[in-house]
C-alpha cells in the first residue's frame, strides 16, 4: 500500500500498470497482415484460424478461440503427416518451435 490509503499501489506501480492496460486494450483491436512475412529468420510459416469468426466473438466467447477451425487442423494433420513420413529420413531431427500469437 501507500500513504493513508494502503490498499493503493505506489504511485509509479499505478502509472506502470495502467499504461500495460492501456496498450493491451489498444492491441486487442490491431489487426495483422495475412501477407507471409519473415518471422525471426523463418520465412515458413503457416498461418491457422481458431472457430471465432471474428474478434468480438472472441472477446465475447473466448472459447472459440481455443479450437482450430478445419481447415487449420486439416493442415496441421497433413504437416504432421509430412513430418512422420520423412522423420526416419531426417537425422539429426530439426528443431521445431511452435509459436502462437494474435
């Protein structure tokens, strides 16, 4: 706490934490572009949807963005395929980052 009313934060903390929410509620509305870009070095790259149909289903119904729609897991399964068919080929195995993001 701080000064006569503890259960308020320091001063910097208040300012520090209302500045994360405050970008957080502005990154939440940003849109990405679809195009394939470099990501870290890795020009491959697979983009997959969820079941929301759009953000405001999502901030209202946050579950349909924790399952894949089809065709995302349709590509899932044939990279997995594609993995396991080659695996044995492969030595030493790739390291492999999955990496999910808005």
């Amino acid at each position: 706490g701080h000064g006569d009313m503890p259960w308020l934060p320091a001063p910097e903390l208040d300012a520090n934490l209302r500045q994360i929410v405050s970008h957080a509620k502005d990154v939440l509305w940003r849109s990405l572009s679809e195009e394939p870009q470099d990501i870290g070095g890795f020009a491959q790259h697979f983009v997959l949807r969820s079941q929301s149909a759009d953000r405001a289903e999502y901030i209202n119904n946050p579950k349909t963005g924790e399952v894949l729609d089809g065709p995302s897991m349709e590509l899932v399964d044939s990279i997995r395929e594609r993995l396991h068919a080659t695996m044995e080929e492969i030595s030493p195995l790739p390291f492999v980052q999955v990496v999910v993001s808005d």
